[in-house]
C-alpha cells in the first residue's frame, strides 16, 4: 500500500501541467486569492459551485496537502503559484496537479508548523461559493509579551544612538587642542611638556527610577476596519475603505509610540480579514487601556458628509443612522468571511454581550474627546457621540470608540481621505483626543502576569 508520504513524490511529475487543456469538470474556478500576515495566511478558491476539499499535514518537511474534488486543473489554478510572496511567514511555495481524474491536488510548502482551518463560505455580496484555507501558527504568540520586548527593544535602539551621539561628541572633543597646555618653548633642548589630556567622562550611575524596569505600560488597541476579503466601502473612484483606515492606524500608530509609556496594538498591520470577536480578543489579550476602531463608510446618497464617533449602546442606537451603521459593520464578518466552527466562537459571542455601564460611561467620555479634536480638523455628521450595538466595541473592560472618519461615498471627502496632508490631520486629532482622555483619566496599573 501507498502511504500518503510515499505518494508526495508523484505530485512532482504532475506540477503545473501546462501543456494540459484547461478543461473545468463540475465547478469553474473564477478567483485564487492569498492574503498573508504575520497572524495567519489565508487561501482562498472561489468557484461558482460549492467545492468539497481534504486535507493533511505532513512533517519533515512541513507540508499542507489538499485534494480538491469536482475539478480539472485551470489556469485560474495554476496562477496560484505566482501570488506565493517571499515574505509569507508560513508559505514557502505552491504546488499544484491534477492529482486523479477530477481531483486537483495543492501542495503548500511550508516555513513552519501551523494549525490548519478549512471552510467553506455561501455565497455573498461580490463573492461566490468560497473555500478557504487559514493557516494559523501551530503555537500562538503571548501578544502582550511581544509587545513588552517591542517596546523594550525600541528604547534601547534609542539610547544606544544616544550613547552613540555622545561618543562621538566626546572623541571629537578629545581631539581639539588643549587650552591648558603651554605653548611649545623655542629651545629644542628643552624637555616638550606632556600635552593635557581631559580625564574621561565616567558616566553617572543609574538612578533607582532607570533601574527600575517600566511596571506601567499604557496600551492602545488601534483597530483598522475591514481587510483582506472584506474591502469595505468603495469611493467613487475606487479608493477602498480598507487601504485608507489601515495608513490612518500605522500613522497613529506611530505617533502615539512616540509618547513615553505607551505602546499600541494594531488588531491588523497589513491587507488581512479579521473577525470582529477576534478584534475584541486581541483587545483583551495585551490588557489594552484603550480601543479605538477607524473606519470611512458609505451612504446610499453621495452628498452625506462628515465625521462620526459612536459609543456602545445598551439601550438600543441612539439614532436611525447610528443603527444603519453599526447594522452595517457588524455585517462585515459575513463578507470578510469568520469561520463558525472554530469551538470558542461561541465563548467570544457570549462574552460581547457582557457589555458593562462603566465601561460604556468611559468610552462616552473618550469619544468626546476624539469627536472635539476631529471637528477642528473638518465638517462632522454629528456633533455628539452616538451609540449602537457596535460588536466590535464589546470588549466589557476596555473603553471602546469607532471613529467614522469621512463618508467615502461622498467625492470631495474621498479626495480628502487620499490626501496626506489630510490623513495627518486626523491623526493629530485622533492623538491629541486620545492624550487629552489618559490626562483627565490616569489608567490603573496593571498586573502583568507574563
């Protein structure tokens, strides 16, 4: 009998056969996508008919095999070879055969251990049935440690360059001729002085408070909107909501980090779909003090404008255009495509309903604070905080706000939000609104339990 290692062989011999005709049995495939990130790399086959997929893994090496039924290999098939990028963190490369009569064989190999999750996706908004592939690492990463030794790491770069600047300083001081030293004498019989040399620095020892490792880290859990599957809304000239919420947070980002005893977290740091249950989890995971969601909507009329900032709601929405918002982003995990039978999906659920007065009380008093700062920047829908049962902002300890930046269905704000110069605006906003909150509400510490 064949082991299915022994057959991996033979996979060889049928890799990208392209002298085969590009017959479709059953189902046609329309589109391969890859979407990889340091979280996970998703695969995504999306076809016309549902497709019915096994798969195993194999290690030494690491491999993902995946035998899909109902199909004759194609070009839209064999393109997913090239969309394999270098930096992958879990991909290396792609292979692909027509494995038997009617079953196309894919061949990931992989950069490392991961835990594999297979799905499949009905059909909705721009989509077809999907099939979807998300490899996760096999051993996840303590979030708020990576983002401790981040932020440690930073301040060391610092003061090396420091230390590094002051060396220089003091060899170039070195260097210049001493004020103390006499002028040399005519006579050349005369013993020459010994030329003055300034005694070098010692530098002074540590205080107790610099020895003392930081124990109070404030973070910030910066959430872009939307990604990888999910583009969002789309402007008229075709600037998606995606692309510009994401440059927003790393600018935020940036400019945050800068700030002494602050580091943020971004629930997404590149073009990847994230659930909104996981957005609150990776929120709760590094303690996060702050939750901030960026976002640029559309309206069905291109002439709505401005700038909103919502808060939970316990209530029920504070407005009709408050509800037709957050009915509209909590829809995103449809499109995006969230896998249900992960087994703590329903764990998640229950705990974004544990949504808590106080906390809905500081996000209020949050989002004033970001909302004043925005309506010195542009024009605002509304000029109070609304609220609604956004799910991504059910995180039951963190106070939590979701910033609508612009209406991109509107032209002139599209052409806005694609501006620089613009973006920059609303990040100082957004800044000084979030500095202006821990101001006037110092967090508690922490307990860091690594």
């Amino acid at each position: 009998m064949i082991t299915r290692r022994q057959a991996l062989p033979q996979v060889g011999s049928l890799v990208l056969l392209l002298g085969a005709a590009d017959l479709a049995f059953g189902a046609s495939i329309l589109a391969v996508r890859v979407w990889p990130a340091q979280a996970y790399t998703r695969v995504t086959i999306e076809s016309d008919r549902q497709l019915a997929a096994q798969h195993f893994l194999t290690d030494g090496p690491y491999r993902l095999v995946v035998d899909i039924d109902g199909l004759e290999l194609d070009a839209q098939l064999k393109d997913l070879v090239r969309k394999i990028r270098p930096d992958d963190p879990y991909i290396d490369r792609v292979r692909v055969g027509q494995y038997q009569p009617h079953v196309v064989r894919l061949v990931l190999d992989l950069k490392q251990p991961v835990a594999p999750q297979q799905f499949a996706l009905a059909p909705v908004a721009a989509y077809q049935h999907r099939l979807l592939f998300d490899l996760y690492p096999a051993q996840e990463i303590d979030p708020l440690l990576a983002l401790i030794r981040d932020k440690e790491a930073a301040e060391a770069r610092a003061a090396g360059a420091v230390r590094d600047a002051l060396g220089e300083l003091m060899a170039r001081v070195d260097r210049l001729p001493s004020p103390m030293a006499p002028p040399p004498l005519a006579a050349a019989s005369t013993p020459s002085p010994v030329p003055f040399t300034p005694a070098p620095r010692v530098p002074a020892p540590p205080t107790k408070a610099e020895q003392e490792r930081v124990d109070r880290l404030i973070i910030v859990a910066i959430d872009p909107g939307h990604g990888g599957e999910d583009p969002g809304a789309i402007g008229p000239s075709g600037l998606r909501e995606k692309d510009v919420v994401l440059a927003l947070a790393r600018q935020l980002r940036d400019q945050l980090n800068a700030q002494p005893n602050l580091r943020v977290m971004l629930t997404r740091d590149a073009d990847y779909f994230v659930p909104l249950h996981e957005r609150v989890r990776k929120a709760r995971r590094v303690q996060a003090d702050l939750f901030v969601s960026i976002h640029a909507d559309a309206f069905f009329k291109p002439e709505a404008r401005g700038a909103s900032v919502f808060a939970l709601s316990g209530k029920g929405a504070t407005s009709a255009t408050a509800r037709w918002m957050a009915d509209k982003e909590n829809a995103a995990d449809v499109v995006g495509g969230v896998n249900t039978q992960v087994a703590d999906a329903q764990v998640m659920r229950t705990l974004l309903d544990m949504s808590t007065t106080a906390q809905i009380k500081d996000s209020l008093k949050l989002g004033r604070e970001v909302l004043g700062r925005i309506g010195k920047v542009g024009k605002l829908h509304k000029r109070e905080v609304e609220q609604a049962g956004f799910a991504v902002l059910k995180a039951p300890d963190i106070p939590s706000i979701l910033v609508e930046t612009a209406f991109i269905s509107n032209p002139e704000e599209e052409e806005r939000l694609r501006d620089r110069d613009y973006q920059q605006q609303l990040v100082q906003a957004m800044s000084l609104g979030i500095k202006r909150y821990f101001a006037r509400n110092p967090p508690l510490a922490r307990n860091r339990q690594l």
